[in-house]
C-alpha cells in the first residue's frame, strides 16, 4: 500500500487561526511531557489530558467515521467493567479503577482525533515531548540507583530496581521504549549532529532500562528495535537510505553492546543481572505460578459471565493475573473479556495494513507501531491495562488511520482531477 506524498495532502487542523494552532500543538508536547510523573495521583498526566481536552473540543475536534468501531469496543469493555464490579462500588480501590479505565477510554478517543489533524506536526510535537519526560525519568531512575540524590534511592528505586518516577521499575522500562525507539530513528537517519544528540539520549534511556532490570522491557527493547528497523529498511525509497540504516544499526548494536559488557564489570549490577535474567524464578513456576495461574484463571473466566470484578484475582490467588487479556475476562466478565482483546488486535491488524503507507509522517508511525506491538505482546505476561503510554499509543494509532485514509483520499482525488486552466 503506497501514497503519494505531497504537501497538499496534510490533513488540515479544523481551526486554521494561527495562535489556536501553535496552542493545540503546544499542548500536544504537554500532554507528551506530562507523562514521566506518574507515581502520584492525580498524576499530571491526568490533569494535562483534562485540561487538553477542554481546549480541544473548545478550538475545534472532528469525531471521523472510522473511530466508531474504537469507540464502540471502548464502551463494550468498560461496560464489562462496572457491571462486573456493581457490587464493589463501595470499596474505593475499586470505584478508582472504574474511573481511571473510564478516564483512559476518553483519553484514547482524544489522542485519535487529535493526530487526525495536523498530523505530521502533532506526532512530531508529541515526539519530542515524550523524548524529554524519558530524559526526567530515567534520570531520575539512575540518579536513584547510584544513590546520586540524598534520599532519592528509596524513593527512586523498588527492590533495588531503578523505578524513576513511576511506581514500578517494569511500566518504567515498559514507558521508556518507545522515546527509545524515536532516539534510534534519528541515530540512523538524521544529519551527524542530530545523531549525536540522539545517541546521548539513547543512552541515557538505555541505561535506565537495563537499571530497571525488567526482562520484558529488555526483550521488549531489543525485539521492537529490530522490529522497527527491518520496517524502515523495507520502506526506504534509496538505496543509499537501506545502506545507511543497516550500517548505523550495526555500529549502533556493537556499541551497546560494548556499554552493557562494561556496565555488567559492576559487581552490584552484575548480580542483579544475572538473577533477574535468569529463567528460574519462583514466581513464575508451580501451580500458582504466573503460568499456573494464567491457565486456572482462565478455567474459572469460563465458568463465570460477569467475571468476579477489578482487583478481586488476587483473593482468589497469590498474586494478580499478569496477563491482560485474562484480567479483562476477570475483572469485566465476557463482555471485557471478548472486546478488550478484540480491541488490540483489530488496532494490530490495521497497523500492519498502513505499516507500508507512504505518508509524510512514516517514520514516526514506524516507531509508534513498533512500541505499541511490543506492548501488546508483553501484555500477555503482565497487567498493562492501565498504563498511560499504552492508552496513548492507541489512540494515536487510530488518529494515524484516519489521517492516512484522508492523505490517500486526497491524493487519489488530486490525481483524478482535471488539469487546472492555465492563465492566459
């Protein structure tokens, strides 16, 4: 599936004014900026995506055809969801968490019709705030792994694991993958001096990713790089674009490589390492293992339509479901638990339709796509249906549908259209 790019097909903003513009734009890097401080709540992220909102609908939004099977499943699992938990309303861990699936909903709705409009400017707004919240947490994460901040490795670290500013090391490695993703982007495509710069940032978002000691953001980093990288060869219009990206790719493997190597010399970061990447852990095996209970817990999902509601599994076992498919059957019964996967994996079936797309924004869309694949892939060993990024990259997947149905649209228009008159 190729477009033609041509600047007339930019799917415009609703608002042309040009002060509203540089507004809703600003408001994008906000909103992408906002979320590296998440470990209190109301996070600013919520409080950035409300006031967004607000100002979207206020300047102009337009609700597309195309997002009504998003809305639609949105709303079938949610429904799942507070009918499942009718009878735990009153606890208020519960009533949170209906709220915040509800809130997470509206902000995938909103990420759509934003990057609908404007779109290459926004994701490159959206980019660049998502590069600087990485830098504030993995700074953050590392500077509390060395102990750099008086007091900061207790609230920096979890269990000896770099956590930044997120309540967990594994959603902090799980966040950081995909501002990882746009560092390497331009580390293989961009002119020397924004390669270096990128490559700082990489690092720095590397580093903190290995200090995490998570092992799926570890293979998670590693495969949707590689994953990334195949796309924009196979994509490249030059030859001398495929050479370069297979060549800085490589010198860009070896050199992590050489940095992991020193960095496991440490004796504390060696140890960790090896216990963390290590296949045997407890936690992961018997009966009532992660794996045991991802196989009891679906024998129960079948047995019960209306499920036994959000933040119940862990009554019923050791610990929570760390599977996110399981633990929509769980918490919202059949309803969440048909629609929530359905949900991800139409998302994933289109994303492989437009991957090949010639669009002014390809690039981003690669690294975006790559991300959120990874995300729904590790979704299977771990509970991911209230992160932020995850919600984010959701919405802004369909937001690229739509545009790229409206560039093509308007390309496919452009070149049926009669020749203009020339002026005589």
């Amino acid at each position: 599936m190729v477009y033609a790019a041509t600047a007339e097909g930019f799917p415009s903003p609703v608002t042309t004014t040009p002060g509203v513009v540089a507004l809703q734009r600003a408001l994008v890097w906000l909103v992408g900026a906002s979320c590296a401080i998440v470990f209190i709540e109301p996070s600013p992220y919520e409080l950035v995506t409300l006031v967004a909102t607000i100002i979207f609908f206020a300047t102009g939004l337009r609700l597309r055809l195309v997002f009504m099977p998003l809305l639609l499943l949105l709303f079938l699992v949610n429904i799942g969801y507070t009918i499942s938990s009718a009878s735990l309303v009153d606890k208020p861990e519960v009533a949170n968490w209906i709220v915040t699936s509800w809130y997470m909903a509206v902000t995938v709705i909103l990420f759509a019709m934003v990057i609908s409009e404007d779109t290459a400017a926004r994701l490159d707004m959206l980019r660049r705030g998502l590069v600087v919240s990485a830098l504030i947490a993995a700074t953050a994460g590392i500077a509390g792994y060395f102990n750099m901040v008086p007091g900061g490795h207790d609230l920096l670290t979890l269990y000896d694991r770099a956590r930044g500013t997120f309540k967990d090391p594994n959603v902090l490695g799980a966040f950081l993958i995909l501002p990882a993703l746009f560092a390497l982007q331009s580390i293989v495509s961009d002119n020397l001096a924004k390669s270096f710069r990128s490559a700082i940032t990489l690092g720095i978002v590397a580093l903190a990713i290995l200090l995490a000691f998570s092992r799926a953001a570890w293979g998670g980093l590693a495969i949707t790089s590689a994953f990334m990288l195949a796309l924009m060869v196979l994509t490249s219009q030059s030859r001398a674009q495929r050479s370069r990206i297979i060549v800085m790719s490589v010198v860009a493997a070896i050199v992590v490589a050489i940095l992991i190597a020193v960095l496991l010399s440490f004796d504390s970061i060696g140890e960790m390492f090896r216990q963390r990447a290590s296949f045997d852990q407890s936690y992961d095996e018997g009966r009532f293992g992660r794996f045991g209970r991802h196989i009891l817990g679906a024998e129960m999902a079948l047995d019960l339509p209306f499920g036994i509601g959000p933040l119940q599994f862990h009554k019923y076992f050791p610990e929570d479901t760390h599977n996110s498919y399981l633990n929509a059957f769980m918490s919202g019964g059949w309803i969440a638990g048909v629609c929530y996967p359905a949900l991800v994996f139409v998302t994933v079936i289109m994303g492989f339709r437009h991957a090949f797309a010639r669009v002014p924004w390809q690039r981003a869309y690669l690294a975006i796509f790559a991300a959120f694949l990874g995300t729904v892939g590790e979704s299977f060993i771990i509970d991911s249906d209230h992160w932020r990024h995850f919600w984010m990259m959701l919405g802004t997947m369909w937001g690229m549908f739509a545009a790229t149905q409206h560039y093509k649209a308007t390309a496919d228009q452009a070149l049926m259209a009669p020749d203009a008159p020339r002026a005589t």
